[in-house]
C-alpha cells in the first residue's frame, strides 16, 4: 500500500519509488497523477480502481477481494492511493481485508495534501506565534449522509485543513456557524504541486462567493494564512532554484 | 527549506534528496537521523543547528541570520528539519527571516511522524468505521511556558496524535479530563522507520504507568489505535517483501 503523494512525482519517497518499479499488478485511485503512473514500469498491469472511474464504477467491496485475489496468484500487487494511504482512503478497510486473507502488508506513507499545500504556499501549519494545533478533515461525504459536524471548531489558534471540500460555500457557512471569525483568512488550493495548480486566498466570509476549484482541492482556514505567500488565483508552480530538466533524469 | 522525514532515509522525497545532493551549506535540527546526513556530499559544509546540540547550543534568534548570511553569500543553503518543515519546527519564522532580507525560498515537504508511524502501526489515522478527523498537537512546552490546552478534545471520533509528548503521564491526565475515556486505546512509538523503532499499545488509564521512550516518540490516541498491527513493545524495523539490501544501491 503505496502513498503517491499530491501529484508532483518528485514528491514520491524513495521507498514509494522503489515499490512501484517493483509491482507485479498496481491498482490506482482516479485522482494519482499521470505523471506518477509514468513510473510504472511497462511489465506491471496497471488497474484504475478509482470511484471517479468514468462510466463503470467500481466499489470498496470490489476492490477488497481483487487485492486479495491478485495476491493469492502470486503477484506482489501495488495498492497506489493518492497523498497518504492511512489519511482519508480506505486503507483501514482494504488493511482488515488483506489481514483476515492472510496477506502481508508493507505500508510506505506519502506526502498527504496538507503538507504539499502548505509547503507551495509557503504557510507554517502550526507556528507558536499564531497555530497549536492541526485538525484535518473531510467534507465528503456519500449521498445520503450526514454533514460534518463543525461543532468545536471555534478555536483560533487551530489550523483547519478540509479535504474534498467541494461546495465550500456550505463549508463556510458551517465554520462560521461553529463559532469561527468570519474575517478568519483561508485558502482555496487545486491540484497541489502540479503545472494545473491554483489557489485563492480569501477569507472565510467571502469564501462564499468564490468559484469551485477543479478536483482535487483543499480549504486551509487559520491565522497562519495570513503570512502565505500565495496571492489570490497566482499560478504557482515554480521551477526549483537549479535549473536542471526532465523529470526523468534526476529520479 | 527541506523536510528530512522521520528517519529512514528512503523515506525522503525524491526532491529532497535532490536537493541535498545540491546544497553548499546544510543546517540541520538534532533529531535528523546520521543515516539521512550521510547522504550530503562530502563537499557540503553540514552544521548541527539543534536545540540539543550537546553543549553549546544555538537559538533561533541565531539561526535566522545565520540563514541570511549563508544566503548572502551566494551559498546554496539546505535548512534540513526532521519530518515536515511546517509542522512543530520553526519553519514559519525562518521563512519570515529570509523573505524580510529578500532571499528567495524554497520549502519540500517531508513525511511527518503521524504519518510514518501510522504506516509502521498499520493504523488509518482516519476511517470512516471510527474516525473521522485528525487532530495533531504537540505537547512540548518551552520552560515556564503554559500546559497545553487540552479542552475541546473529548471527541471519540477524533484521532489525536500528540508530538514530543515528554512525560506523557501528564498528558494523560490532561486528556482523561478534557473528557476522554481512560480506556480509549493509545500507542506511543519512538524513533519511527529506524531501527531502534519501539511501541507500546496500551489504555490512556495505564499510559501513566508506563516508562518514557527515547525522543523522538509519539502518541497517538484513538479507537483506530485498536486495529494496530503492533503490540507492545515489539520492534516493529521489517524488512521490505524483497529482500535487496543497503540503503545505498536503492537511492
């Protein structure tokens, strides 16, 4: 169970890097990046197992035996999650699958979304001038449940990062009615440390009346906001200081 | 600004090892790991800037200028912090440093110790079975400085994980009254992804009688401690499925 990181293939571990080169099979969420399935070697089968799976869709309870069974034939089988396999997947539940069919698990975590958009947008997620604390959670959530439960988010030395934030207008007005400053500085950020990537800085009032970001996106809330050096809707990704090219040479 | 991870040098970002690889000058926290420092060319001047570093040690009102002038000189500087550079260091006010004497910066993120000893604990810090969010603290306090806030953390769908959590029967006391069960399950671990890795799982009730861990260590604390692959006191280093070996021939 590999961690992919936020898309940026040099944002890959090295053990990450090292077990893709070795799969025999290498099943995928939607959202890993192209230019992370790249490094797959040729030999591997490669499996998009994602929800967003264009027409045919394919659920948990689908995935959890596939894994099993691959493994069952032999194969040493890549289970590649976007970001971090333990942070917002379904790691526990495919991990529970794979224990009670006997299979042994390695786990290589990855750079999660939070920590990828704090570092191109230059934010401290905890500073001891303004942020104790880091909450992460999830606005998603399957059709028919519950929304998230804001209640005792109102502190504000707490840094929140929201994952799949999607209609952030109703995030908004939940943090708020948690108790939040409505003039608490936040950031919209889309498709992290890719080319693609964009971001809004705003506040949590006017969040309200900002455009949807594409897919994937997070919302960083806090006063550690105030200090990023990302301006509303700046491009930012950089090239690094040395100029050298090609992703290919340089991993 | 290059985050060093928890340890295992394969657990560095193919872009922070490129940057390593590059830089004139490293200054480096304590707690990066000898087997992360050995991967700095020869050529590079490497500099302990820890806290901890033996007998004299260095404040940050030094290391910031310190920084600049590294900078000032042309040097490529590598400011190497173990885990994540945005998350429990002081990355925020060395970035304040560096932007007011206008040198530029950049920031590669780094598997932060949640996270890699979630992967080593097979736990998913987040799983819609038990948790629903994350919340990260640390527990360490400059002396004379206030206890932690422990309030708000009563939240059994919560997962919290504590850093340099010190004497952490204090913290469980803290936490046992912020409202938490005295049975909910937690796990500390020390020197995660090294060698030297230990864990114990055990109650917030029992934590109090359980001896300190060598730093660095963690806590984590909620129902997904339950599914841990880890019991107590194991050591936990596995080798990967394949079985090449040294470090080296892999990166």
């Amino acid at each position: 169970m590999v961690g992919a990181g936020p898309g940026d293939p040099e944002l890959l571990t090295l053990k990450a890097l090292n077990r893709l080169r070795s799969g025999d099979v290498v099943l995928h969420d939607a959202l890993v990046s192209a230019e992370v399935l790249a490094l797959v070697p040729l030999s591997a089968r490669v499996l998009n197992v994602g929800k967003r799976c264009g027409r045919k869709c394919i659920t948990q309870q689908e995935i959890n035996p596939l894994l099993v069974s691959f493994a069952a034939e032999g194969k040493l089988v890549v289970r590649l999650k976007s970001g971090d396999p333990l942070l917002f997947g379904r790691g526990g539940e495919e991990i529970d699958a794979l224990r009670q069919a006997d299979v042994d698990v390695e786990i290589v975590p990855g750079i999660t979304a939070a920590v990828a958009a704090a570092s191109a947008a230059e934010i401290s997620l905890t500073d001891r001038r303004y942020a104790d604390r880091l909450l992460l959670l999830s606005a998603h959530r399957a059709p028919g449940k519950a929304e998230p439960d804001w209640r005792g988010l109102s502190d504000s030395r707490t840094t929140i990062v929201v994952y799949m934030p999607g209609d952030h207008k109703n995030i908004a007005k939940g943090l708020i009615r948690s108790g939040l400053n409505g003039q608490a500085p936040c950031m919209l950020i889309s498709k992290i440390s890719l080319p693609e990537q964009q971001s809004f800085k705003t506040t949590l009032e006017a969040l309200r009346h900002m455009p949807l970001l594409p897919a994937p996106s997070l919302l960083i809330v806090g006063e550690t906001v105030a200090t990023a050096r990302l301006t509303e809707h700046q491009p930012v990704y950089r090239q690094p200081p040395q100029t050298k090219t090609g992703t290919e040479n340089r991993l």
